[in-house]
C-alpha cells in the first residue's frame, strides 16, 4: 500500500511539473515572409537566437549530395561586414557560443549570449542570411573540414557507415536515400556557381524562422528584428518535389561490409510513415518497450537472460516524408545476427499479438511525461522545438499539446501499429558485416 501511494505521489508531482511546463511563445510573419518566434523566460540572464532553414539533405541534386550540411559549415565564413574567420571570435569575445546542424530535412544555426546581447545576435543571423560571402576560397577551406569530419565521425568509425547503407537499400527513389553527409565527390566536382545558387535558392527569409528565446524585452526585440531583417528581400517561392516509395512487399536482402568491425551487426529495418503521423508516435512508443533502459524486452532477454547480445536497441529514426524503424544487435559468444533477428521477431509478435500489460503502459506514460519535461527544461531545448514544431509540423504549439498525442495512445493501438508495420516482408535485412580482411577469427 505504502509503495502504491507513492508512486502515485510521483505521478501527481510528475503531473504538475508536466502541465507547469507549458511554454508561452508569440508568433509573427514580417512582410519578406520571415516567420518569427518569441518566447520570453527571466530565469536566467541569457538569451537564445535562432534560424532554422527548411532545407536538408532530401533538398539535393542526386549528383551532388552533402550540399545541406557543407551549408552549415559554410555560412560561418564571414559575410560583406564580418571578416572571413571573425564570426567565432565576435561570439566568444561578448561572452556567447554558437554553433549548427543539418539532418534530411532541415539546417539550424543557433548563438547563445549574455541577454544585453541580443542586438548583436540579430544583427549577425541577419548578416549571415543578407549578406554571405560564397568565395572559392571559403568553399576550398571547407571542402577540406567536412572532408575530416567525415573520416572522423564515418569512414573511420565503428559502425560509423550504418544509417548511410540502410538508406541505400530501403530507399529508391526518395532523396533519403543518401545521408545528409553526402559525397565528397560530389562536393570536389561542384563549381562555385553550384553553392552560390543553392544558397540563393533555400536560404531565404521565406524558407526560414526565426526564434528568440530567453531574457529579453520583447518591444526592443520586435524593433530590432524589424530593423535587421525587413530589408531583406523575399526569395522565390521553393517547390519541392514530392517522391512516392512504393510500399516493401518481400523482405530486402543487402550486405555492408564495414572495415572498422570485427563483431557483425544484425540490422533489421522496416519504413515507416512521417513523425507528422500519430502512427509514428505510437512508434516511438514500441521502441521504448522494446529497448528503453534494462528492463525493456529485447535488453531483459537478449542481454541480461540469454546472453545472446553484447547490445541490442530499436529506435524510430524520425523524419519528414518518412521514417525508419531500425532494430540492431551485436552478437555474443557463438550466437549469430540470424539468431538475433529471431528472438527480436517473437518479440514482436507478441506486440502485435498480445496487449502489454496496464503496469508497462504505465511506465511508458511515465517515461514520455518525463521525456517531454526534458526536452523544455532548457532555453536552449524549448527554442530548437518551437522552430522545429513551426518548420516541419506547421504547429507551434505541439511544444505543448504534442504530450497529450502520446498521453492518448492505448494499449490497442501499441498492438494495431506494430502489426501494421513490423513485419517481415516489409524490411530490410541488411547484413553488417567486418570486412573480408577484418572478419573475426
């Protein structure tokens, strides 16, 4: 009884914390067609500024792949009124840090600066987006970083190549196909006037939003937004093609051979629908009750029980168009990847065959309450989710209403999304292996 009160104790606290985390924001559109986001938090003298262009990898010409993220490490060259290699020296000598990603879908530049900052974190995005400086020499320079990047972070990595050879195989026709790295060859056979005009093209302020968030005064902000980014002129409207997959019927058998592993991977993986998609929740759902932490299935049986796997995970990789399921496990002892997939696949129908129990549900509706407090515990986070919710979903205010989504999500449907999308014929089994020379003796 003692036990039962108190975990209900902490589902009440964790309750409260939950709805007091709701995220007041503003939102307006300047006529050049630039989205803009204020979100006003004291708690702390700082003061997040943000642009998030709705460009990524999918955004590419196919014979010229990894154009999205050379952008991101391209526009901190400079531009017409910041010295070439001057951008991270103005940031950290006001006492800020900056920094910026790409993934298939969009590229996000952020600063992060003392809150009597901002004037200057306005003024530099509105710099970057008016202004940039798209010279040889920059590209060059570069060329030569993404060039490492992608030794350190692929090439030489363990398993490092394991997101690019799944999009190769499940994907045909859709831009997914390759990852947001891209080519190097491609970027060494690209003409200067290839950037220029890829930057004309997506880096404008009607393919953009711009977030304000933290300690500032909102009056003073709007006027200096308006100052800054008002005359920037409007771009060509972007028109994006759209690309149909046909649906997997039969399972898709591939091989990868990866010269920095001794030990295979098994890679089971299944496409699934947009993260627009309530379907794609619930995904998410089945991936924590499958390999969440060391009491979820597939780790309780495979690695703790049997002693089958040294690792073994599934997750929903989220995105635009479409999404992956990838389920992946390394092999222990004598055990092969066949035997692996095996087990994974009772697993799997026991979802789509059994309900979970209410006590699993009930940890699952814990852990998201948990997961959506996180993700806005920080300024930081709560900025990056407004641009994405605006950008990719077209609604800013599932920063707040996208936990009830989840909160609503029954056992029944757990079982009807894993038996509509978890099945055999509908993946891929791509055979990770070691190189023929690396191969484990």
């Amino acid at each position: 009884m003692k036990k039962s009160l108190m975990a209900l104790g902490s589902l009440l606290m964790l309750g409260s914390v939950a709805s007091a985390q709701k995220v007041a924001f503003e939102e307006y559109k300047l006529d050049n067609g630039l989205h803009v986001i204020l979100h006003q938090d004291k708690s702390a003298p700082v003061v997040i500024t943000s642009v998030m262009y709705h460009v990524g990898s999918k955004d590419e010409n196919p014979q010229r792949t990894g154009f999205a993220h050379f952008f991101e490490h391209l526009l901190f060259e400079g531009t017409k009124n910041i010295g070439r290699g001057d951008w991270f020296k103005i940031v950290t000598a006001n006492g800020g840090n900056n920094n910026a990603n790409t993934t298939e879908d969009r590229t996000y530049y952020y600063e992060v600066f003392p809150s009597n900052n901002l004037q200057l974190a306005l003024w530099m995005e509105s710099e970057r987006l008016m202004h940039p400086v798209i010279n040889q020499i920059g590209v060059d320079t570069q060329n030569e970083v993404v060039k490492e990047e992608k030794r350190l972070r692929v090439d030489n990595q363990p398993y490092g190549s394991l997101i690019a050879a799944v999009k190769q195989n499940i994907y045909k026709v859709h831009p997914y196909r390759w990852a947001p790295i891209g080519s190097m060859e491609h970027l060494d056979a690209a003409t200067l006037e290839e950037f220029q005009a890829f930057n004309k093209k997506f880096y404008t302020t009607n393919n953009a939003v711009l977030v304000v968030a933290g300690d500032f005064d909102p009056a003073q902000a709007k006027t200096w937004i308006k100052d800054y980014f008002s005359p920037i002129a409007k771009g060509a409207d972007v028109q994006r093609q759209k690309f149909e997959e046909a649906p997997i019927t039969e399972t898709i058998k591939a091989t990868y051979q990866d010269p920095n592993i001794q030990i295979p991977m098994m890679v089971a993986t299944y496409r699934t629908p947009s993260m627009k998609t309530r379907d794609a929740r619930v995904l998410d759902m089945i991936s924590s009750v499958l390999s969440d932490g060391k009491s979820s299935r597939l780790y309780k049986k495979m690695v703790d029980d049997k002693k089958m796997a040294l690792q073994i995970g599934a997750f929903n990789y989220s995105q635009e168009d479409y999404g992956m399921y990838i389920l992946y496990g390394l092999p222990m002892g004598k055990n092969t990847t066949q035997d692996l997939v095996k087990e994974v696949d009772e697993e799997i129908v026991k979802l789509q065959t059994e309900l979970i129990s209410e006590k699993d549900y009930q940890k699952l509706q814990n852990k998201f309450e948990n997961q959506y407090v996180n993700a806005n515990a920080s300024v930081e986070g709560i900025a990056e989710n407004l641009a994405s919710f605006y950008l990719l979903y077209g609604d800013v205010n599932l920063i707040n209403t996208e936990i009830d989504i989840y909160r609503s999500i029954t056992r029944e449907e757990i079982r009807e999304v894993a038996k509509k999308y978890l099945n055999p014929n509908q993946r891929l089994l791509l055979d990770y292996v070691p190189a023929k020379d690396k191969a484990q003796n």
